[in-house]
C-alpha cells in the first residue's frame, strides 16, 4: 500500500487529468480526526459537507469556485420529491 505522499500525488495527478478533459466528477469522502481531507481540499472546485445529528440530517457548503452560496449548516429533507434545504 502506498504511502500518504504517494496517495495523495496520485489523486491529485488524477483530478487534473479529469479537468484536462473537461469531466465533470463527484468524489465522496469519509473523514475522521485520523484521516482529514484537508491537504487534498485545494484542489477542489467545492466543498458540501453532510451530517447527522440529533436534529436530523444537515448540510453545509464550505467552499464553492465561482459560485455564491449561504454559509452555515442547514437541515435537510430527503424524500420522493427529492431532497428539501431549509435556509433558515
């Protein structure tokens, strides 16, 4: 398995690959205290993180590129209509 240096380079070689060719990609991380994302965020076009607590399900923009967004964590809805944000 390789190393975290080596991990990282690679990821970061692939994700300008996919921009070199116009992709547009979701990637899906889980982070922990152990495992923190932070070093690969900067590359990034955005950021959406996902909770749940014991309020319910909650969402919060953390970084978009040439976008607006309302800062904050917000709850959310999911259901046969789709997913619902409520802003306040």
């Amino acid at each position: 398995m390789p190393n975290a240096f080596v991990h990282k380079r690679q990821v970061i070689s692939f994700i300008k690959f996919l921009n070199s060719i116009g992709a547009t990609v979701l990637f899906t991380s889980e982070t922990t205290q152990e495992t923190p994302d932070q070093d690969l965020e900067f590359i990034a076009d955005g950021i959406i993180e996902l909770k749940r607590d014991e309020n319910g399900l909650k969402i919060a923009v953390r970084k978009t590129r040439s976008s607006d967004f309302i800062s904050g964590w917000h709850r959310m809805e999911i259901g046969e209509e789709g997913i619902k944000i409520c802003l306040f």
